[in-house]
C-alpha cells in the first residue's frame, strides 16, 4: 500500500513514465468534474509527490500525453464545456511552457491519443509527435491524423484511415508499427485494434479480448492490455 498519501482517486488523466519516474497528470473525479491541474511523480508506486506548477495548465481530463524530445507535452483536452486544443511542455514536470501553434492544427477535443515517433521505429516518419481521433463535440468521433516536429506547426495525414471515427483508445509503438487498441466509436466499445506501418493503417484480426475503451497498454517484448 501507498506509504505517504497519493493523488485523489481519479478518470481521464495522463499515466506515462519520465525520468526514471511514474507521472499522474490531471483528469477528473466527482468532487472536480471539469476537470484536474495537478501534477504527481513516483519513483516507487509507493510515495507521490505532488509538484506546485510554474505555469500550469488549466485544469482538464481526457487529454492526451506524451514524452518526446526529453520533455513531457500534454495536448488538448475537456475543461468544463471547453473544448482545448493548446499544448503544453515540460522538461521536469513543474515548470511548463505553452507551445503558441504558428500554423492551423487540430481542433479542440477529449479522447484522442498521442504518441511520439523516433528515427529507430522503423519504417514509421521519424522524430514527430502524432495526434489521433477523439471528440471535439460538433463533428462525433474524429478519424484525423495530425502531425508536428516540434509542437508548434502541426499538418493533417491525409492518407486514408481504415478505422472508424472513436475517442478513449490507447496507442502504442511497438515492433516498428504504431497500434491502436480498443477504444469508443459514439458510445459503443470497440474490440478492435489497427497498425499503421508507417504508409498504411490496416485493420488486424479481431483479439481475444472483450470490447473496452479507456484501456491502458504497456509494452516490453510483448504487448500488454
């Protein structure tokens, strides 16, 4: 069990892993609803700390983040009835920087997923992060895939999608192919998952397991749900 108190049980937040230490980022719980601000960081699982922000972000859950260039970003998100496409930097998980886009990027939503690609995975682009699907709540279930090399210029992957619009999946680089794994398509979860070789996204067998959406995924040789 936890041998010093430990972050407000939670949904809809930020899990990763960043300088040797497991990091909590934001979500929401019922006694905040529009969402979370808060930053905690283990090296155990055991004890937390819970870092006072320099520049924090405003509070939000269903956001999607990311470590890429040795910093950790956070990407859009619900706060409230707000809908947010803004990015946020990090390179020790207390001070952070708004990244001001300087090109048209994504528009604001919950749900989607990011993940980084570097020049060892593969055949994928190389040195990106990528923003795929979620809700932006006026267009459903997104299918866009977008890209940025340093988190201020994004540009939309215009090659075709095989999978449907959805939100709450988790997405992973694994044995040089990006996977998407589960998910909700406009409240149905999904029992699917698709991999994209780094020209075509391409629908796998159905897996073993029962539909979900919110899952978590780790990966060491194996994949892990």
């Amino acid at each position: 069990k936890n041998t010093a108190p430990g972050w407000t049980g939670r949904e809809n937040h930020v899990s990763l892993r960043f300088k040797g230490k497991m990091w909590i980022i934001g979500g929401k719980n019922s006694d905040n609803p529009a969402g979370l601000n808060d930053v905690w960081s283990s090296s155990t699982g055991l004890a937390w700390d819970n870092h006072t922000l320099t520049n924090g972000f405003s509070a939000r859950q269903g956001h999607a983040g990311v470590v890429f260039k040795n910093k950790i970003w956070i990407l859009g998100g619900q706060s409230g009835s707000n809908f947010l496409n803004d990015v946020y930097s990090s390179e020790d998980g207390i001070v952070w920087v708004k990244e001001d886009n300087v090109t048209n990027m994504w528009s604001g939503r919950y749900g989607h997923a990011a993940f980084a690609s570097y020049s060892d995975d593969g055949d994928l682009i190389k040195d990106l992060i990528v923003v795929v699907g979620g809700n932006d709540n006026s267009s459903g279930d997104s299918r866009e895939v977008w890209i940025s090399y340093d988190g201020k210029s994004w540009s939309q992957d215009t090659r075709s999608v095989t999978w449907d619009g959805m939100k709450d999946f988790d997405v992973q680089v694994f044995d040089g192919k990006v996977w998407i794994l589960g998910g909700n398509d406009n409240g149905s979860r999904i029992k699917k998952f698709y991999t994209f070789d780094g020209n075509n996204w391409l629908p796998e067998a159905y897996p073993e397991w029962s539909q979900r959406s919110k899952l978590v995924v780790m990966f060491l040789t194996t994949i892990y749900g």
